[in-house]
C-alpha cells in the first residue's frame, strides 16, 4: 500500500496547510508541463487527492493501521488489531461491495483489489446483509453487540460485534462462514453487518467533528459568560462565552470530537443561541441608557 505521507514528504499528522504546501512544492517542480517528472507528479496528485479530503484521510488511515497491504491491494482487517481477539476478520469503511465476490473499490484514488475477481469454482452460498444502528454517544468508546439474524433456510443464528471506537457511518463489518448455508456441499456465505450511526444526546456528527447548541441569554452574551458543557463521554468541559459574543457564533472545543485512529480526535463546536427575553416598560426604562 502506497504511504501517501512520505510521497509528500509530511507525517502522519501533518496539517491541511502543511500538506497543501508540501504539494504545491513538489508539483512546481515536477509538473510535466514544466519538465518535470510525470510519475512522481501523478503519484504526489494522488497522495494529496486523498490526504486534503477529513473523510478519505480517515479511510486511509484506517487502512493502514488495521490493513495488511499485499500485491494487488488485498487488505485484510483482524479484530486482534483492535481487541486482541480474532472476533472478525474484515471490515470496510465507507466501500462499496458486490455480494460476496469481494470486488472492492474506494473512492477518491484508493484503488482496493483493483481489477480482483473472486475465484472460487463451483455453486457457492451466498452473504447475508444486515443493519445494526448505534448513536454517536455508544461510538466514542469501543463497544460490543450481539445481533440475531436469520439465514435463507430460516435457521436462527447470532454474532458478537466488536466495534471499534470513533466507527464511520455506513462502515461494514465481514464474518466469514457466518452467513448463507443452504448448499450443504459448499462453503457457507459471508455475513455483511452494515452499521448505521445516529446522531444522540444533542449531539450531530460531520466526520470526525461534533456539533451542539447551548442557549444563553443576551445578558450573558453582552457580559461574556463560562459555560458548563456536559459531553458524549459524560464529562464535563469549561466553554468560554467571550463579552459581545453574537448569535450562532460557533465556539471551538479543540480535541472534544470523535476518537480517531491513531491516538487523535475531533473538534467539537458550540452553536451560541441567544435568547431575548420580553421585558416590561419598567425593565426597558432601566436599560434603554445602557
């Protein structure tokens, strides 16, 4: 698997802004139009295509800390990489997939298994597809599910799901030999979980980032004020509302987001709601020289 952060010559975690520059740097100087070297420039395009954009950053480097890389980008997922235990064997955040055929394509330039064709001979079972829903909240810790699901033939079978924590909506989870057996002479299908995450607790999710609302009163806004913010871990944090702060202002809460792989996380944002109370003419006589 190509390492996008040394083709740019940055590291892991890098900045947009110092990715964009490392770029920049080296497309002025191997652009093809400028006598440059073509592959190196193609190679640097696609590392930055990848690195500049939060949601294939992510997918990248979810592969490579929990893939395996071979020749022909055959990526293999082990659940000991999370938990010690060999629970699954594969997961795929955010790609598409073909039954059980295992023909995967990322989006962007992350190529997965490009051109692969399963070649397995014979009648073969197939995977069984289901969806398992968890909030944000139950995301930002590892965590661990039991699902009940029912084959083709009607027989009734269960799994234990290890998610790991900051999950990606949309992400699947492979079970081999855990779905389809009606074919008694044939390997039996694969079991597709697909994991849906839903926004909770006053909480909304963009990528790795979260997003809440705290309402305060125009009195605090004028003044300045310190919120108490209880968040998704049920901890609570410090918001500093500064003097003249506006409505909708948005508050930054710098590494109170979504875990991510590699030891970082998110942000978090407060949306500013300010409210005006109704006064009387006696409250607006008071105030009206203010």
């Amino acid at each position: 698997m190509k390492n996008y952060y040394d083709i740019l010559g940055v590291s892991e975690d890098a900045s947009h802004d110092q990715i964009k520059k490392a770029f920049k740097n080296i497309a002025k100087k191997e652009h093809p139009d400028r006598g440059g070297n073509e592959t190196v420039f193609k190679e640097a395009n696609e590392a930055y295509d990848t690195l500049k954009d939060t949601r294939k950053r992510q997918e990248y480097d979810t592969l490579r800390k929990y893939g395996q890389g071979g020749q022909g980008g055959n990526f293999n997922f082990r659940s000991s990489d999370f938990f010690g235990e060999d629970i699954f064997e594969n997961f795929f955040s955010g790609f598409g997939f073909q039954n059980s055929d295992m023909d995967f394509q990322g989006r962007g330039n992350i190529n997965i298994n490009p051109g692969f064709r399963s070649r397995r001979r014979g009648p073969t079972n197939k995977s069984v597809n289901v969806r398992m829903a968890i909030s944000i909240k139950e995301a930002m810790n590892n965590l661990e599910k039991t699902i009940n699901y029912k084959l083709p033939s009607g027989k009734e079978e269960f799994a234990t799901i290890k998610i790991p924590a900051g999950c990606q909506n949309g992400i699947t989870f492979r079970y081999r030999g855990m779905g389809d057996d009606t074919l008694k002479n044939a390997p039996r299908g694969d079991l597709m979980v697909q994991l849906t995450v839903l926004d909770s607790d006053g909480y909304t999710r963009k990528a790795n980032d979260l997003y809440t609302d705290k309402t305060i009163s125009c009195f605090d806004a004028v003044r300045g004020c310190e919120l108490q913010l209880k968040t998704l871990t049920d901890t609570i944090i410090k918001v500093k509302v500064p003097a003249g702060t506006q409505p909708n202002t948005l508050i930054v809460c710098k590494g109170q987001g979504m875990p991510i792989p590699g030891g970082m996380r998110g942000n978090l944002y407060v949306k500013v709601v300010i409210i005006i109370p109704q006064l009387s003419q006696k409250d607006l006589n008071k105030i009206k020289d203010l």
